[in-house]
C-alpha cells in the first residue's frame, strides 16, 4: 500500500480519506501507520451534516480537494462507503475485506479486488 500511495503522489493527485471512525481513531491509525502525509484531507463521516452511506463525506472531500467526481476514484471495503462514494457520483473500486464482492457490487461498486 505504500508503494502505492507513494506513485500516487508523485502524479500529483490530490487525496483523501473519507471515513465513518472517530476522527481521534483515525489520525491515530494514519500516523501509526506512516500514511498521514500521503493524504491532503481527512473527512470524519459523523462531522458531516450525514454519515456514510449519505454522499455528504465524499462530496466534503471532492469540496476540499477542488476535484470533480467525474475525475475521482474510491476504494471501499464496506457497503455503506461504496453507497457514499457512488452517490456522490464517484467511481468506486470495491475491496474484498469483511464483505463479498457481490455485496459490495450491489452497494454500488463499478469492480471488485481482493484485499
């Protein structure tokens, strides 16, 4: 995933992680895991006007990121954030975790990928 995010970033595309966890969690995790600076915004669902799977995350995040979601991709591993992401008229790629790729196809997801 580094190595990923790293040629991400050298493309110069802008980033973002749109998520329903606490935002202490979620900084938490982004710094422990050595991927904060790889993100230029961080969307914490409930301090959106709605959560996930409401498209208020995703379209905050496009906002801060001046990117059109025509121009924009997701990667989600739950139907409630492959609902957000499509709603929000997002193209999404839907990872294989605690859900199948049939539910995640019927939440939205344009493929699916193992994790």
């Amino acid at each position: 995933l580094t190595k990923f995010l790293a040629w991400v970033r050298a493309q110069g595309l802008r980033t973002a992680v749109v998520t329903n966890a606490p935002r202490d969690n979620a900084e938490l995790m982004l710094e422990t895991l050595g991927f904060k600076d790889y993100f230029d915004a961080l969307v914490i669902g409930p301090e959106c006007a709605h959560g996930k799977p409401h498209p208020d995350p995703y379209r905050t995040a496009l906002q801060q990121l001046g990117v059109d979601p025509s121009n924009a991709l997701a990667l989600e591993d739950s139907p409630s954030g492959v609902a957000s992401a499509a709603a929000a008229g997002v193209k999404v790629v839907g990872v294989t975790t605690a859900y199948s790729s049939a539910e995640l196809r019927a939440s939205g997801a344009e493929l699916t990928v193992p994790h």
